[in-house]
C-alpha cells in the first residue's frame, strides 16, 4: 500500500497543474506572487537589453551623420563606429545571458503548469521541472555561453547595424576619396590594403559567429522558421 501511494504521489507531482483553472482549485497565493514576479524581472532584464540598443543605434546614427557631412571627414571614423556598436553587442549580450535566466524560469511554469492547466489532456513537457526549477532557485546559474548570446543579439539586432555600417565605410572609401580603393582606405601609414583585409576579415568573423550551426541552448528562444509553423 505505502508503495502503492509512493506511485501515486509521484504521478501527481508529475502533472501538477491540471485543474489549475477550474473552480475547486486555484494556484495558491504564494505561487501566483513567484510568477508575477518572475514576469516582472525578466520584464526589466528585457528593458536592459533595449536600452543598449538604443544606445548604439544613435552613436551609430551620429557617428555616419558627421562622416557624411562633408568629403574632408575621414572614413576611419565609421571604423569606430563599428568598435563603439562592437562593444555595445558584448555589453548586450552580457545582459541577455542575465535576461537568459528568469526567461527560462518562467517559461519553466508556462510549460508544465500554465499550458497544463488550461489543456487537462496535455502532459508537462520535463517530469523532473521541479527539480530542475528547485535547484536553478538555490543556485542561479547562467544557462548559455558568451558566444551563443553575441549570436542570438547578432542575428536579432546587430547583424544589420554592421551591415548599413560596413556598406557606408565602402561607399565613403570609393566615392569620397580621392584615390582609388584599396589605397583609399588607408590610415595614416596603415596601407589600405591591409585595413580592408581587417574589416573584411572581421565582418567574415561576425557572420561565423551568428550563422554557424548550432544547438542553441537558450530555452524556447523565438526562431524566425518556427513563427508560421501550423500547430494542431
């Protein structure tokens, strides 16, 4: 009989959450409080991530503004231009490894209790979510690896603000020099060869890092093919 109860207490563990939303039984006052809460950080974390966008899209704004303004201004300042929205891609992706953590906590209880509660015939999708859950609360722990989240931040945002950058550093270099590029993209005793040959080789980085295939490990991150998948 003890063994008997054991089963069977381990089988509603594994289901909690159906009949979440029906009249007799309610998610309790604690727990509702733990998932407003976790929405609001992973609300803030998101907030974080914006700003810093935001930052580097109007350096990067100021920066092609002043280069354009006139055919003395030298090209090599979209180059830091490119360095200023370099160091605003790792301090992004700093935060959405921050951002990375609450996410998955929450999409934890979306997944094996919310989705249950509302569908009684859907099984949760991890057995062992509340060991999972329980040992990420005693200990947080970042989920992804540096590289994984410059790509995710690449691919979303940051692929494209490169692009309209390295394609008006070749327009400044070709249009507004007086010599013919490569040469025109020289600084000062740096031959232009040689500084096309970092930009190109860096840009030829980047596209590695947000392109190459991958198991991606942050927990259901949206992916552009999936968006119009039919679901039954």
């Amino acid at each position: 009989m003890e063994r008997e109860s054991a089963d069977e207490g381990e089988a509603g563990d594994a289901r909690v959450g159906v009949g979440l939303l029906d009249e007799d039984m309610g998610p309790s006052s604690a727990f509702a409080h733990l998932y407003r809460g976790e929405i609001h950080r992973m609300k803030l974390w998101r907030e974080r991530l914006d700003r810093t966008t935001n930052w580097a899209v109007v350096v990067m704004a100021a920066l092609l503004t002043w280069a354009f303004s006139s055919r003395t201004n030298p090209h090599y300042i979209i180059l830091v231009g490119v360095a200023a929205v370099t160091v605003f891609l790792v301090i992004e992706a700093r935060r959405f490894r921050g951002y990375d953590i609450w996410r998955s906590r929450v999409r934890t209880l979306q997944a094996n209790v919310w989705a249950v509660g509302l569908d009684p015939e859907r099984d949760v999708d991890d057995p062992d979510w509340r060991e999972r859950l329980g040992r990420d609360y005693a200990q947080p722990t970042v989920k992804i690896t540096a590289e994984e989240a410059i790509a995710h931040r690449l691919r979303r945002v940051y692929l494209p603000l490169f692009a309209v950058l390295g394609t008006s550093w070749f327009i400044h270099v070709t249009a507004f020099e007086m010599s013919s590029w490569p040469a025109s993209a020289a600084i000062g005793p740096v031959p232009g060869t040689l500084v096309s040959a970092v930009v190109v080789g860096y840009y030829a980085l980047l596209s590695a890092v947000a392109l190459r295939p991958r198991t991606w490990h942050a927990r259901d991150e949206l992916r552009e093919e999936d968006l119009r998948k039919d679901r039954e």
